[in-house]
C-alpha cells in the first residue's frame, strides 16, 4: 500500500502521478520531486562504481516524519518513486520491491500501447494501477 | 513567561566545567595579581584543563546548604527539577576555593602572617559550612624556591602553615612570581582539577547514597532528579561516560513517570533536558547513530503527548524546538569534523523544526482568535513572585501542586487564556522562516537543490503570510525556473498562483502580467474558469484598469492594493513591457518558418509567422513586427492594426489581430533581399508581439530568434519523436506540432542560365601543354554582360598541387614555373542571347597524379522582381577531375659487347647501353628525337645518333635504342661514374602543329667501372663450317703497369680439332698486346662449345676464367658441309 506512486521521466519531468485523494496532491508533487536528488546522486554513484547494473531498486530515499519515500531507475533512466506512510510498519523491503515490480510491469505495458508516445505524460489515471485498484480508495494498492 | 520559553536554558546547553573561585587576588590594584588572573584566564584553549575560574572576594558569601535531610519518608516533592539547580553547580557553589596570599618562607613576621592566612582560609570554610567543598592555598611568593628538601626553613614553615590553616599538604602551594608564570600556573590548575573531581566525585556518591531511603510510590520524581544530578555532576567531572549512562537512566525514568495533563509540559521538558544531554554528548563521543537513533526515540516516544488541547501549540513549539536543538547539535559537530550525507544532514531537522512551527502557527490560528474585546487577565496568572519558575517546566499559577486535580478551574481558565494572548502575539513567520533558512542553508552543502527549491518556496509562501510581499515574491521567482525547466508544471502553477497574489497585492505591473500570461498558458494546470478570470484582469490591467482581487488575499492587503492599483491608473508615464519569452512559458505561442533553407535572389524571400494561444478566450494583438540580423529589413516585416482600446474586448474572431484559442494562425511576410546579401545568411533574431495599445497599457512578447519558450524544446523533442497520425485539417489550417521553426535562410545567387561545357582528351600527360577547350553559350532572354573566366586548379586541394600544376591560353609556348595554377577574372566579354564562345586553355602538370579543375563563369544580367530592379550576378562553375600519368617509361641497361647483362662495366672496354622507351599513354606519341648527353667520364665509340627519330607509338608500343659506349680508366670511383641524360622530344600526334615539343630528360642510372689486368678479345668469323678451317686470333692486352707473367691453355673440345699453342707461358710488357693464333677445324655442326681458353695471371690470382669468358665467346654455330656433300647423300638416299 503506497500513498503516492509516480513516474518520473528520464529528464525528470513527471509523467504520471497519483496519490490518496484524501491528502493534499500538492504535497506528494513536492515530496516526490525532492527526492529526485537523492535519485540523481544515487545514480551518479552507480555510473561511478559500476556496480551490479542490473539492480533496479534504490532502496529507501530518505525518511520524513510521517512518510517513507522509496526509489526505483528502470535501464532507460525513467525513475519510480513511492512514498509509504511512515506508520505502515508492515511493509518491508521486500514487499516494496516487489511493488516496484509490479509498477514496472505496469509501465512497460503502457510502453507496448502503440497509441502512446514515450516520453508523453501518462493521461490516464487508472494507467498504472491493476484493474482491482480502478476504485477510488484512500490507499494505493496492488 | 518570555517569548523564548521553547529556547533550552543557557546552563544547559553548555559544556558543563569545573567551578573554582579564586580568593584573595585584587585584580583592580595589584600588577602581580593581575598577571596571576590573565595567565589563569588567556589562552584557555582545549589542551588546558576544563576549569571555569571566577575571581571573589575572600569573605564572599556562598550560597547556604540547606540542612541535610534526614529521612525521605514524609518529604514529597514538588518537582522534577529546580530552574537554578545547575546555575548554582556551574557558577555560584565552587569545587574548590583557593586562598592566595602573599608569603616568603623567609618572611621576617612569619607568625603573623601565618595566623593571618589561617583566619583567611578559615573564613571561606565559614562560608562553605555543610559543603564538601575544597579549600587550597596558595602563596604567592617573590623568591625561586630552591629544589624540594634543601630549604630546612620552607619545610618547616610549610608544616607549620598547613597546621595552622588545618590543611593538608597537598592544598598548599607556592607561586613564585617569575619569569615562567604561565607554567606554574598551568602545573597549580591541573592541581585544582585534580582537587575538583575529588569534590564531584564525593557529590556523586552523596546523591548516590539518598537512593535507599526513596521508595517508588511517593518519590518518582526524585529517582529522575537524582539521576540528573549524578548524570550532571560526572560531566563536571569530565566523566561523559557515566554521564552518558546516567543520563540514559534518567531518560528512561522520565518516562516512568505517570504522565497527565497538568504535568504533562514539566515531563516533556525534562525529557527534552536529558535527550539534549544525551544527543549531545554522543556526538561528542563521536558516535552520530547513537544521537541519532536517540532523538528518533525521543521524538517517537513524545509525538503523541500533546497535552492540553487548548494550548496543543504548545506541543507543536515544543517539538519544534527539539528539532531546531537536534539540527543545531548535528551541524555543530559537524564543524567540529563529523561528516553528513545527503540523505542525513541537519537540514531535515531544520525542516520538520519549521513543520512543528508551522503546526504551532496554525493551531495558534484556530485557538487564540479571540475577540479583540477578550482582555489580558489581571492580575496576570503568568508572573511569579521571583519572576521565574521553581521548577522547569511548570505552570506559574499552580507550582509545585502535584495533585491531577485541577483545584482551581477558575484559575487554571486565566492560566490558559493567558498564554494563549501571548501565544498570539509571537511573530510565527518569523520563526518559520529562520528555520527554513536554516535547512536551505544546509540543503545546499549536501546537494539537495529540489530540496533547497522546494524550502525556497515555502519561505516565500511564509512571506506572503507575513505580508512581505517583496520578499516571497523574490523568492518565488528565483526557483520558478527550477520547476519550469524540469517541468513540473502543477508546481509550477501553484507557486505562479501566489506570485501572482503578491505581484497583484503590491500592484507590480511588469510581474503580474508576466505571472498572468503564463498562468494562462499551456504550462498552467489552472481549471478553465481560472483562467478566465485571469485572462479578464489581464484585458483590464492592458486598458488601465485595476485588476479584480485575487482569491483567498487577506481583505486590508486587497484594500491596500486597490489603493495602490488607483494610483498606477493615475501615473502616466512608461507603461511599455517587454517580456522575453524564452525564460518561461506564456499564453501566446510563436514559430517562424522561411518558406526554404535558401533563396535565390531574383525572387521574393518569404516567411510566415505561426501563432497559437493557450487561453480560454480570444485574445486580439496590436502589432507584430519581425526583426532580422540585417535590420534594413524590419521596417517589411510589421502587421499593425490601429485598434482601438475598447476594440480589444470585442470578440472579432475573424480579424487578423485576433487570436483564437487552440487555432494556429498563419501570418505570411514577403520581402525582397538585398543583392548585397547573396552569400549571406538572414536570420530572424527576434519576433515582438505587443498586446494592448500604446495608449493604455501595452506589454510586448518578445521571442528570440524564431520563437519558442521555456518549454518548446522538450515539446518539439516528443513532436519528432511521435508517430501519432495527425487529424487532417482545412487546407489553410495546420497543426502546431509539425511546425518545425526556421529562423534562417540563405540568400543565393540567382540561377545562372547559360551552358559551360569542357572539351579534353584525358588523360593528361606529364608536363605536356593538356588543352581544355571551354565552351560558354548564353541562355538567357536578355544580353550578358560582363562575362568572366576563372580556369585552373581548384583551391583547396593539396599545396604541392598548385607549384605543380600552371595553366595558361596560350598553348604556343611552354609555360613554366611562373604561370599561376588559376587564372581568374579573365574578362570575355558580353554575351548576346544564344551567343557562345569557345576559350582554350592550356594546362601543364608537373606530376602524375588526379587534380581537380574548376570553370566558373560569371555574368551580370539585369532582372526584375516584385517591380524592383535589381543588377544580379550570376555564376556557373564546373570541376572536372583529370589524371595526370606519365607518358612512358624508360628502361636502361647496360651490356656487354655480348648483349649479355653487365653489372658493372670494365675500365676501357666497349660496352652498349640500351634504351627502351615504353608508352604508356592512351594516345598516339610522337617521339620527335631522342639525344643522349654523355657524361664527361664517358666516351662514345661511334656516332651518337638518335635512332628513333620520328617514331609514332601507340598504347605499349617501345622503341630502343642501343649505344655503344666506353669508360676510360679513372681509378675507383666510389658510388658509380655518372653516364649522362636521355633526352626525349616528343609530343601527341594528334597535337597541332604549333602545340610545343616536349623534351623529357631522363637521368641514366651511374656505372661501376672496374679496372681489369688483362683484357683478351678474340677476332673469329660469325660461324664456322664442318671440316673447314677456322682460324680465331686472341689479343691479349696488358692493362696494368707490370709485366706480366701469362699461362696460357687451350683444353681441348670434342667438336674442334686445333692447330696452335696448346699450352704456353710467356710475359706481356706493359701497356702491350700479344697476339694468339689459333687454327679451329670443326668436327660437328650445330651451336659448339669453343676450345676454352684458360688463362692464369701470375701476379693477379683473382682474374679467372669467369671473368674471361665475358670477354670471347664460348661457342660458335658450325654449319654443316657444302651442297656437294648433300647431293650424295640424297643419292644414296
């Protein structure tokens, strides 16, 4: 269960956000935003050690009071970003990950929609979102 | 209760130090003294012992020791811990007390003075009645003490002193005051240390020692005061360990305390104290995790307490200021060398400490709004008789009452309302945006620049709250270019939104139109109706008038602003705007396109200008003028409407100045360049549309080189890459995606309409006059004039080429080194209309290989366009690449008088040398002659004549020649003896007659000439026949300066019988011939083996038989017998 997901383009414009309705948008825009400098520096610190390439997941950005922030680079530099309530102590590394995943199986299917043009912003709201989640609900979930 | 009550207390926060007080030193008066205190007090850096000093009178009162308790079981306390508590162990009650005084051991009135010093010491132990507190003297002394044990008197008077003083001999010291002060004061201080840790290690166990007589039910509040002490007497003591530990229990008994709401603050201060205390010192200790994982406790473990909900802004001032203490330990041991990360740096700390102050300033918001008629109560609840608090962290109205009761509702509602009137007059922004700064400050250190953004923009925002619209508004326009050029554009708006609420509240003409066209462009993510609204107080402000408020402004500042709007009408003055377009995204989009990437320059250059706006209604324009790097142009390229200002409102779709949303218009210029601008580029450097009218108020878009903003390159990007099919459109409409910008176009000569045609016969050979004939027939309707030539080597190819390579017209004479490899501008004339001219041209390569030439023709010719006339150049060139190679190849060799190959040639003796000149060109040459040059060591045997006079070869064909040749006796030449040049005249045969003979010299290859002793030839007819005589003579010829001695053998053959000398020695004089005659019969018919002739030279044992043979032949052919023979032969057949 995440609070807000979104997808970050190479050149770090968004192209899909979406949060719990319940809070304020704007906030999540910013959290998700600010934590691209840690994207970005973990990425520069990749280029530089060439460690194990293959490894997607960046693991927890950074922590605020209330919320957890997690980061995911796909090859082609296209960035996920969640954020979790801090208080949801029932997900672990793992469980983000494989929410990472799924997230990326869901961006690659948008990917492989010949109507899509990548790098355009994801117009719609459900894009991402297994057909389960399609309902309005205070949680995002897979 | 002063604003700053959240601040930690001064004596908590510094590092706590040893008290001693130095008795006894006037400091005012007394030079001695004085250098005493200075040595004490300069130069206290972390090397010398952490002792904070105070000078004090000797009869200086020291606060009273409170009878000792001698049963806990009837004592409840009031509190956790007293305010003074630490003030009195850091600054007022001392560890030790040092009485100085002035003594020589060889003091004449030594008793009195003794008694004197004991009355001194015995008065401070007055004072310190019930303390543990150390006494010590010093004397200070005039004299070098002499080495321990030699003075008898000093030992003596020491005992006697320390007796008298009731001191032990450890308290006592003596000062001399020398020259090396600073180092006996620095030995005496580490003596004092040593005294005060003694002191707080016995005030350790003292508190250590009441712990068995508490008990858990009445005296919890004392566990957590006497841990505090313990805690804080060990730092006293430089003990940070067991501080460090002490505090943990303390920290942890804290919260065993039985929490309620009336003394919920006193709890959460405390624990606030202790985690100070501990985070503190872990950094000290150098472990940051520790800290770290301990304030995350803390912070878990107090989030929830929020107290009072009336004065719940308490809580969030609380926390806070938890924060803002944590941030500040965290950056101030990182100067002291800890290092942070990005992800973990005091910024976050700063960040949730303005969070925490932002809660507080929302909760005071919503709670203290009480009426303005709501008056401070009086008396005020918040004062106390001492003007502080007992204990830390309780309510002034009801100290030291532990009951959870309120006894008193009355007084506990003007307690709250008390702190709630103050609460509203704290000046939150301020607090908020220090913090804030505080975390930018640190964001920018740790690479955090979205981070720092994002604080940026929040301090803005809290600006705008405190009505400094100045600042926010300096704020907000600084990291708006983040979020535009990153493209986060519902950020983007949302700041833009408050821009726009402080440009508008300050009436700032140029910002609010610049905030409103972007607002109402395509990076907005504004609802429609906002836009609308928008888009009507953008029309407003273009005629002069106010702009309608914007939402949500606070009403004195709107009124304000409307005041100041007025005004702006009013002031007459430069109401003109320039905006540059590229720095953000405006309503109003521009593309210019040239028709093609060049033009010629007979006909019209167009463009057209695409513009598209973004906003919900039509929008009209004044004027749109384009401007190029060469401005002569400008004054083509204006639309200007005179529209009047009430026209702007009038929703005339189908005008020309009018934009309507989302419909690209299309707006085509036409102009005539310039002939001088043939060759160059025109560039549209800027493209202005100005709306709104100069009369009122008018703002011009101006658009660098051919349009585009802050966000059309990453558009035109996802434009290329899409493969979307685009809905078709009207023939007159287009879509704005597949505009693709050209700001520039060349200006090109105009289309030259005459032939230029090359006639040759490639390839060219070398050096020979290569005629290229050139052709040049006009085309065009009217007469050419002025028609020039420019023929040769094209520039830019290799250097070497153009030394090599001359051309000239007049193919009658050879050219040589002079000519130029281009002839340019060679004038031809004027042209009639189908008129043509031939011009020859004659070039000569001086090495084989291809070469690029050019033929450019020019002309001038009069044309008209778009009722102009104007003079254009024309040019046409032609290149052509032509191989050069060589036109033969001659091979020489040298050979015997045998044509047998000779490798080196003998001094003196005839030998040939042959010539074979192979063709190698396509064409038919002419050899005209040939001519061999001898060289001065060469010497001809017969006349030199060329054999090959006028020869035609064709393609493979050779001709030879062959010379015969002899080599005078010249000693040894090293390298070889020079043999002359080969001379070749030739030319094409199929060139005319006037066309120059070419001579090529060739250089004959140098000879080994080697001297030989003897030299033998043989005179013997060109064949033999069978059974008839055959006579051969040999010359022998001494070459050299000796006699010489010569065997001489004929070996015998089987197809010659012989007559002669067979075998024979004898001796040739120099310089002489002998002669040898043979008589040969043959035996067989067919090519035969001579009877070889052996020579053996004496004196030259390296000439051999070898050698000989090159001189007379081997073998003869033998012809069968005469007819005669065959005749009966056939018979008998």
């Amino acid at each position: 269960m995440a609070v807000c997901i979104a997808v970050i383009a190479k050149e770090n414009y968004p192209l899909y956000i979406r949060s719990t309705p319940t809070e304020n948008e704007l906030k999540f825009h910013y959290m998700v935003h600010t934590s691209l400098d840690v994207v970005d520096e973990k990425i520069s610190a990749m280029g530089k050690a060439l460690v194990d390439q293959r490894e997607l997941y960046l693991g927890l950005l950074y922590p605020t009071e209330d919320y957890k922030v997690y980061g995911y680079v796909t090859n082609s530099k296209v960035k996920f970003v969640m954020v979790v309530d801090s208080s949801n102590t029932a997900l672990r590394d793992n469980e983000i990950r494989s929410m990472f995943r799924k997230l990326h199986n869901s961006y690659t299917d948008v990917m492989c929609n010949p109507f899509y043009n990548p790098g355009d912003r994801i117009q719609s709201r459900w894009a991402l979102l297994p057909v389960s989640a399609s309902s309005p609900g205070p949680l995002i979930t897979w | 209760m002063s604003p700053t009550q959240w601040d930690l207390p001064v004596e908590l926060c510094c590092r706590p130090m040893a008290f001693v007080t130095l008795t006894g030193l006037d400091v005012v008066y007394n030079a001695v003294h004085r250098a005493v205190w200075d040595a004490f007090c300069a130069n206290r850096r972390a090397d010398r012992v952490p002792i904070s000093f105070k000078v004090l009178p000797g009869d200086h009162e020291y606060p009273k020791c409170r009878p000792k308790r001698t049963s806990y079981e009837w004592y409840i306390p009031k509190g956790i811990l007293k305010t003074g508590w630490m003030n009195k162990h850091l600054n007022l009650v001392p560890a030790l007390v040092v009485v100085f005084y002035e003594l020589d051991w060889d003091e004449p009135q030594w008793k009195e003075k003794q008694s004197e010093c004991a009355t001194r010491v015995e008065i401070v132990r007055q004072s310190l009645q019930g303390r543990n507190t150390k006494v010590a003297v010093v004397l200070i002394q005039k004299k070098t003490p002499l080495p321990p044990g030699e003075d008898v008197i000093a030992s003596e008077r020491a005992a006697a002193l320390c007796n008298a003083c009731e001191l032990s001999g450890k308290s006592l010291f003596v000062l001399p005051h020398t020259d090396h002060l600073v180092g006996y004061i620095i030995r005496l201080e580490n003596a004092f240390y040593e005294h005060a840790q003694t002191y707080y290690y016995t005030e350790i166990r003292r508190v250590k020692s009441h712990k068995e007589f508490l008990n858990k039910t009445t005296h919890q509040l004392l566990f957590v005061r006497h841990q505090f002490k313990i805690a804080f007497f060990s730092e006293l003591k430089q003990d940070t360990q067991n501080a460090l530990k002490n505090y943990r229990t303390a920290y942890n008994l804290v919260h065993e305390l039985r929490a309620h709401e009336t003394n919920i603050l006193e709890i959460k201060t405390m624990a606030g104290f202790i985690n100070y205390k501990i985070c503190r010192l872990c950094f000290q200790h150098n472990t940051p995790l520790d800290a770290i994982a301990q304030f995350r406790k803390h912070i878990d473990l107090c989030k929830k307490k929020t107290g009072s909900a009336e004065l719940s802004f308490e809580h969030a001032a609380w926390m806070s200021k938890q924060f803002q203490a944590f941030g500040d330990l965290f950056d101030e041991a990182i100067k002291l060398g800890l290092t942070a990360i990005q992800t973990q740096n005091p910024g976050f700390y700063y960040q949730q400490a303005a969070y925490y102050a932002q809660e507080r300033k929302q909760l005071a918001k919503s709670l203290c709004n009480h009426e303005a008629s709501v008056m401070y109560p009086n008396p005020d609840p918040l004062e106390t008789q001492t003007g502080v608090l007992d204990f830390y962290g309780q309510r002034s109205w009801r100290q030291g009452i532990l009951s959870f009761d309120l006894s008193d509702p009355e007084k506990e509602k003007v307690g709250v309302l008390a702190i709630q009137l103050k609460e509203r007059n704290v000046a939150h922004s301020e607090v908020i945006i220090t913090l804030l700064s505080n975390a930018v400050a640190q964001f920018k250190k740790y690479k955090c620049p979205r981070m720092k953004s994002h604080l940026m923009v929040q301090m803005g925002e809290e600006y705008y709250y405190a009505k400094d619209y100045t600042k926010a508004l300096k704020l907000l326009d600084y990291v708006m270019c983040d979020y535009r050029s990153e493209g986060w554009w519902t950020l983007l708006t949302s700041i833009l939104t408050t821009a726009l609420k402080c440009s508008y509240l300050m009436a700032q003409l140029k910002d609010y139109i610049t905030y409103s066209l972007e607002l109402l462009g395509r990076a907005s993510t504004l609802k429609d109706d906002q836009k609308s609204r928008i888009e009507k107080n953008l029309i407003n402000v273009l005629m002069n008038e106010s702009p309608d408020p914007e939402p949500d402004c606070d009403i004195f500042a709107v009124k304000t602003a409307q005041k100041l709007w007025a005004d702006r009408i009013s002031l007459a003055g430069s109401n003109i705007f320039t905006i540059g377009a590229q720095d953000f995204v405006p309503f109003v989009q521009c593309k210019a396109k040239f028709h093609a990437p060049s033009f010629h320059v007979d006909v019209p250059v167009e463009f057209d200008i695409y513009l598209k706006a973004d906003c919900p209604h039509p929008i009209r324009f004044s004027k749109l003028c384009v401007s190029f790097n060469n401005q002569e142009y400008n004054q083509f390229c204006v639309i200007e409407e005179a529209s009047k200002a009430n026209e702007v409102l009038e929703n005339l779709t189908q005008g020309k100045m009018c934009l309507v949303p989302g419909k690209t218009r299309k707006l085509l210029f036409k102009f005539v360049a310039k002939t001088e601008d043939v060759g160059k580029k025109i560039e549209i450097t800027s493209v202005d549309l100005a709306l709104g009218n100069e009369t009122g108020r008018c703002v011009v878009l101006n658009w660098q080189g051919g349009g585009g903003d802050a966000a059309s390159s990453q558009e035109a990007l996802q434009a290329a890459r899409s493969f979307k099919r685009r809905p078709k459109l009207p023939d007159n409409e287009v879509h704005w995606d597949s505009i693709i910008i050209q700001a520039s176009t060349m200006i090109i000569s105009r289309v030259p309409n005459i032939s230029v045609h090359l006639r040759h016969e490639p390839p060219a050979l070398t050096n020979e006059m290569y005629c290229l004939v050139v052709t040049v027939q006009s085309h065009e309707k009217t007469q050419i004039r002025d028609v020039k030539l420019t023929a040769g080597l094209k520039p830019g190819q290799d250097a070497n080429l153009t030394q090599k390579t001359h051309v000239t017209l007049h193919g009658t004479e050879l050219c040589d080194e002079s000519y130029p490899a281009l002839l340019t501008d060679i004038p031809v004339g004027d042209l009639h209309p189908g008129e043509q001219l031939e011009k020859m041209l004659y070039v000569r390569c001086g090495t084989v290989g291809s070469r690029m030439f050019l033929v450019y023709v020019s002309y001038l010719i009069n044309t008209t366009t778009e009722g102009k006339e104007i003079v254009c150049k024309c040019h046409k060139d032609e290149t052509v690449t032509i191989e050069t190679v060589f036109p033969f190849d001659v091979a020489v060799k040298f050979v015997s008088t045998k044509f047998e190959h000779l490798e080196r040639v003998y001094a003196d003796i005839p030998f040939l040398l042959m010539t074979d000149l192979l063709s190698a060109s396509p064409w038919a040459l002419t050899i005209v002659s040939s001519e061999l040059q001898l060289a001065p060591s060469m010497t001809t045997v017969d006349q030199l004549e060329s054999q090959v006079d006028n020869v035609v070869l064709q393609t493979g064909e050779s001709a030879s020649e062959c010379f015969c040749l002899r080599c005078p006796s010249l000693g040894n030449v090293e390298g070889g003896v020079a043999t002359g040049h080969y001379i070749i005249s030739w030319k094409r045969t199929s060139a005319m007659e006037n066309v120059p003979v070419i001579r090529t010299v060739i250089t004959l290859p140098h000879v080994i000439v080697e001297n030989i002793p003897l030299h033998v030839n043989a005179d013997l007819p060109s064949f033999g026949r069978v059974r008839e005589s055959l006579p051969v003579k040999y010359h022998l010829q001494n070459k050299t300066d000796f006699v010489q001695d010569v065997e001489i053998s004929v070996e015998p053959s089987d197809a010659f019988m012989f007559s002669g000398l067979k075998q024979i020695r004898l001796r040739i004089l120099p310089g002489t011939e002998q002669e040898m005659l043979y008589n040969f019969y043959p035996l067989m018919a067919g090519y035969q083996q001579l009877p070889s002739l052996n020579i053996n030279l004496l004196r030259f044992p390296n000439f051999t038989n070898q050698l000989l043979r090159r001189f007379i032949p081997t073998s003869i052919f033998v012809k069968p017998q005469g007819r005669l023979m065959d005749d009966t032969s056939i018979a008998a057949a």
